[in-house]
C-alpha cells in the first residue's frame, strides 16, 4: 500500500504550459495515469504531449475522465483559484507544485479547502509526492528510488532526494515519499503524513527532513512518542548554520527574532532528542541511522 | 519588506488607520531644522524619531522631543548616525508631538500554527508586548479570525469585542474598534503579514491615534502592489550589496560569514550544505540556491556572484541531479568556468543523483585546474574547508 496517490491514481493537470507538460510527461512515463489538462482557453483542444484531453475546467475533465487529483502548476497569481476550482470540482487530493503564493492566498484556500472541505491539499511550494512502482505526482525524480517500506517526509525538495538516494544505495526503498512544501502555511502537515504512514501497513519505519521555522517537527514528534513508540522514526533538521532573522529560500525557512522560540534547528534536534526521535545533523547520518534502526 | 515608521504611517493614513499629522522625512540636520520651523509654531513640539528597521529605539536615544529649532537642532544631530544595534540612522522622522493621556498595543498578524489571523490587543502599550505577555499574560488579548468571518473584512462586533476584552477605557472604545476594523483591512488590503501599532494612544481629548507603525508585507504578493516597491529605498536598512545584486538577478542568496562559498540546487539541500561545511570545521561564506536547473548561464551568474565575495577563499558547488541530469550540471560548471575567465580559488565539485557518474567522467576529462570532484558531500565538504585554510 501507499498513501495518498496508488497505481489507481487518476491526475488531471491545472497549468499545461511547457513546465506543466514536461513534468506530466514525466509522471505518464512513470507509470501514473495523467487523464486530462486543464486550460481555461483551450477546453475541447488536444494536449498533444500527452494524448490527453483538455477541458476549460476542472468540474469537466472530473466528469469525463473520473480524475480524482489534481496537480497544479499554474503561476503563484493563479494559484488561489486553481485549488478552490479543484476542490469545488470535487477531486480527492490536490498536488500543488507552485512556488511564491501569497500568505494570504494560502489561508484563505486553507479555510476553504483543507479545514472546512476536508479536501487533502499536498503544498504549495512542493516537490510532489511518489509511491515507487505506483504513482508519480510532481516533479520528483523516479529513477532515484524504489519500492519499500520507509515512508519519508520533506519540507525540502533535493534534499529528500539525497536522502531517498543514500537509502536506495543502501537497498532500502520507499513506501511514500511526500514532500509538503517549504510555506508558511501548507495542505497537508508533518503529522498529518505521518499519522497516515502509521496507518499504513506497508510503511515499517518513517524518515523525516525538516527544516529552521515553525514548530510542526515538535507536534508530530509528541503524536508519535505517544502513538507510535514502536516505529522505527529518525529525523534531519536543515538549517543548523542559518542565522536568525534570514529567510533560507523557502518562505518558512526562517527563525524569527524575538520569535515563539523552538524555530532553530539545534532546539529541534534536542526538544526531538529528549523524544526518543534520533535527529541526524547531517543528510549522510540520516540514512545511516535508518539503516542502523532497520538492522540492515 | 518590512516597512519604517513613516512608511507604515502612509500605508495606515490611505487605509484610515489614524496617525498624528504629517511629519517630513529628513535626511539631514538641515533638513530636520527647516522641518521644525515649519511645524513648531502649530505644533508646540516635535518628535525626532530614528527611521530604522530595528526595534528598542527609544532605550537607544533614537526618539527625542524637541520643544525650539535649537532642540530639535540638537535631537537630529544626535540622532543621525547614531548606531542603533548595527543599524545607523540616516534618516529621521519629524513629526508633531501628540498628547498622550494613555498608550496601548494592538496588532494584526499572519497566525502560521493556526492559519489564520491573529488579533492581539492590550492596554499596556508602549512597552515590549511579549515582556508584557510573559509577566501579566491576562492582560494580553488574543482573537484568532478565520477567513469564513473576514470575507468583508473584520466584524465592527469581532471588533467590539476585542476592546472589551482588553478593557480600553469606554470614553475610546468606539473610535478603538474602528480604528482596529480599519486596521484590519490595511493588514488584508496590502497583503501584510504583520501591521503593529505600539504604542497606539489615547490623546487628552479622547481621540486614537497610532504612534508608531510596523509594518511587514508579504514579498510574494508583490505581483498585486506595484507601488509597495517605492518602499524600498536606500539608508532605511543594514544591505549587504552582494544581496542586493543577487536579488536584482533573481537569485536566492544569503550573505553570511565565513570563507567557504556555497552553492546548490534547492534550498533544504543549501542549507545542509552550509551544516556539513560548519561540521567539517569551516564556515561557509553564503547561502545560495541557484534552483532547479543547473545551465551554463545559471551557474556563470551563480558563481560570478559567489566569487566577487572578498572572503571567499574556496567554493563548495553542491548538486543533486533529479530531472537536471549529472552530465548537463557537469557541462554548465564547465560552461559557467569559460565564461568566467582566471580566479585564484578552487572549486569542489559534488555531483550525485540522475546520472551522476556521466557528470564525474566529463569532469574528470575536462580537467580544468580550478575544478576538485569530490563523490560525497561530506568528503566534499571536508575538503572545501581545507582549501580555504589553505588559501587563508
């Protein structure tokens, strides 16, 4: 089993320009089942690229093609709009790729659509997510993993892949991996995936990259001392150099001065310690403290 | 973009936010001395007020009350070019006084643990408010506004409440909420993620007025305020001109201060470069994500940038190939060295990810003398910091 995209996985693309076809192109030779593009101006077209349907809207390429999730790549300016028209649509899992969206834009979708429509939102501002063997939604790369049971979780795009690199390497695939984005307000969070990873018989262990800002490490840690104490878990916390006060790319990357405290990766890695959750300081001593907690 | 005060005073007065009478924005003693001959003789008195992104100006002697020409003379003087942590002044406020009977606290900010919005009112104002949340939290007022209760704007009964609850004097509450409702809609209007007003006063004829502005918006939504980039003007901030030229180059950069120059592909990836550079002993002189793609031209504009640091003595460039595979991030480091021409320092080189091994074998016949491939980011970065000694 995987989490929230299978071999099942039926993906309408919002956003068909020459980024939105390059990477569905991708996800299609992975194996995904990318059904239709959406295209407010070229509804009834043919997206040529992908020997796909296009429909003027979301609510179209849902009633003609079954699509269930939605991967949008659209322009931040668009952004806002293409999630609600995903949600109102009706599609079960909406994969938002774009990054630059406004705050705002972002608490207003999340409102709309993940605290009140209970859609599951994965980003913005996201690699995507893979189930190795199954789906490919994003702009992971598919060739750097395979299948297995370590179910990962990033704030961070190439550094996930390091770290799925490292472990395939190594002979340990990969149940899921989700990366839910690098904003301060996102879909889909820490704990969220990784309740769902607990919930999944196949997923045996749980890696986590994480980042400076916020506290969503601390919240999943707590859930899984008191839940999950069993399971194999290890950590990496980016961002121990990062002076306070910088944003480090990622519009949530930062600890703030004067701040709620707990942002910096060193308080992370110790108030995740004194959890029992081994954090690396380093994306090498994560994958080996896997493969030393899996005994391989 | 976090605003100064007399900025986030514009942005509040063309949203209705109340603020005292226009001051003038003085880069000079000579200007702040014809400003308070212009203003004195209405006002009474001025307020000399350092312009500079950075609180606790008052303990630091970057707020004065100048009651003559010769005062105020006098304040601006002191004031400019005075260092306030790190921050020297350059330019000053001067601005009528107010009279103050009483000073309170209210902000609007973005909520990230709750995703929404969050009021915060009090009637202790004029102080350090998280000082004032930590000794009498009761007297610190929180509301949290979901956008299903915001869509035209916040409550005047959302706003109500929030006074109450915060027991500003009734003799102001009216005039409270609704500078509180207009507040709101500056916050939602400008795409801020924080508009602070402390102290925010009760003037001895029951009028409220805010004091002090601080202001951030929110760089993503820049795209729909084309006029918020009049704020970004020279002698308001401590810049580093080798961030402004990154970011007039669209490029993630971060100046820190060590001797290794550090670049990479995505931002996690950058940041545990910089980790793994400080664990092998070193210091790395950067942050710098030079996104997705890894061309040529990229990395040329990347590097040229990295390199034109003085104190950079060693260069990590740290890659993992996904969809940009090993051998085109190997052709671009080669195709950025050609158009850069001699530089004294080394580059260690990292390749891993989608093929990486091609990368490493166009490397490794290039030959090129700056360029030292390294196979993982820790025998990398190992080495990045022994250059640097070495160059030191």
């Amino acid at each position: 089993m995987s989490i929230f995209v299978d071999a099942s996985t039926r993906v309408v693309v919002q956003g068909i320009g020459s980024q939105g076809t390059f990477h569905a192109a991708r996800n299609r030779a992975y194996g995904t089942q990318v059904v239709a593009g959406v295209h407010p101006r070229r509804g009834g077209e043919r997206w040529d690229e992908l020997e796909a349907p296009i429909f003027a809207t979301v609510a179209e390429a849902v009633e003609a093609t079954g699509a269930d999730t939605s991967m949008v790549m659209v322009p931040a300016p668009f952004t806002r709009d293409a999630i609600l028209e995903a949600h109102r649509a009706g599609v079960r899992t909406i994969v938002a790729i774009t990054e630059g969206v406004p705050v705002q834009d972002m608490t207003v979708v999340y409102d709309e659509v993940v605290r009140r429509g209970g859609t599951r939102l994965i980003g913005p501002n996201c690699p995507g997510l893979i189930s190795p063997g199954r789906a490919n939604v994003g702009i992971i790369p598919g060739d750097i993993t395979m299948p297995g049971n370590v179910g990962l979780v990033s704030r961070s795009g190439t550094l996930t892949y390091q770290i799925m690199h490292e472990l395939a390497q190594a002979g340990i695939g990969i149940s899921t991996c989700v990366g839910i984005g690098g904003d301060p307000i996102v879909g889909t969070q820490f704990l969220d995936v990784i309740q769902a990873f607990a919930a999944d018989p196949e997923t045996e262990a749980i890696a986590f990259v994480g980042e400076i800002g916020g506290g969503e490490e601390q919240r999943a840690g707590e859930w899984i001392r008191a839940n999950i104490p069993d399971t194999p878990v290890v950590g990496y916390i980016a961002g121990f150099e990062a002076p306070a006060g910088k944003q480090m790319g990622h519009a949530g990357a930062i600890v703030r001065e004067g701040g709620p405290g707990g942002e910096s990766a060193a308080e992370k890695q110790e108030l995740l310690g004194a959890m029992g959750i081994p954090v690396a300081s380093n994306p090498s001593e994560a994958a080996r403290l896997m493969i030393e907690r899996l005994g391989r | 973009m976090d605003l100064v005060e007399f900025q986030g005073k514009q942005l509040f007065a063309r949203n209705g936010v109340p603020v005292p009478p226009p001051g003038a924005v003085c880069r000079s003693v000579d200007e702040a001395v014809a400003a308070a001959e212009r203003l004195l003789p209405d006002a009474g008195a001025v307020v000399v007020k350092a312009q500079v992104k950075v609180g606790g100006r008052g303990k630091a002697g970057g707020v004065r009350l100048a009651r003559s020409v010769d005062e105020a003379r006098e304040a601006a003087g002191a004031i400019l070019g005075l260092d306030i942590k790190g921050h020297v002044v350059h330019v000053v406020l001067v601005e009528p006084a107010s009279d103050i009977a009483e000073e309170y606290y209210l902000s609007v900010m973005h909520d990230r643990v709750g995703k929404g919005d969050l009021v915060i009112c009090s009637r202790q104002g004029g102080v350090d408010i998280e000082e004032v949340n930590r000794t009498d939290p009761g007297a610190v007022v929180k509301r949290q506004v979901l956008p299903s209760e915001r869509a035209d704007g916040l409550p005047r009964g959302v706003a109500d409440e929030i006074v109450a609850a915060a027991d500003l004097p009734a003799e102001v509450r009216d005039a409270a909420a609704e500078l509180l409702v207009a507040l709101f809609g500056a916050y939602l209007a400008e795409d801020a993620t924080l508009v602070e007003i402390n102290p925010l006063i009760r003037t001895t004829d029951d009028r409220v007025l805010a004091l002090d502005a601080k202001v951030s918006l929110d760089a993503n939504a820049a795209f729909r305020h084309g006029d918020h980039a009049e704020w970004d003007v020279e002698g308001l901030e401590v810049r580093d001109p080798l961030e402004d030229r990154a970011r007039a180059e669209g490029l993630q950069y971060v100046k820190l201060d060590g001797e290794v120059g550090v670049l990479g592909n995505g931002a996690g990836l950058v940041m545990a470069t910089l980790d793994v550079v400080a664990q092998n002993g070193g210091r790395a002189a950067n942050f710098l994500d030079v996104g997705g793609g890894a061309s040529a031209e990229s990395m040329a504009t990347a590097l040229s940038l990295v390199l034109s640091d003085p104190a950079v003595r060693s260069v990590f460039i740290n890659i993992f190939g996904g969809i940009t595979r090993g051998e085109e991030v190997a052709r671009g480091v080669l195709g950025a060295l050609e158009r850069l021409g001699d530089f004294p320092q080394r580059l260690v080189v990292r390749l891993d990810g989608t093929n990486a091994e091609e990368g490493r074998r166009i490397l490794a016949e290039a030959a090129h003398p700056s360029v030292v491939p390294a196979p993982t980011m820790q025998e990398a970065a190992a080495l990045a910091v022994r250059l640097a000694e070495e160059a030191a």
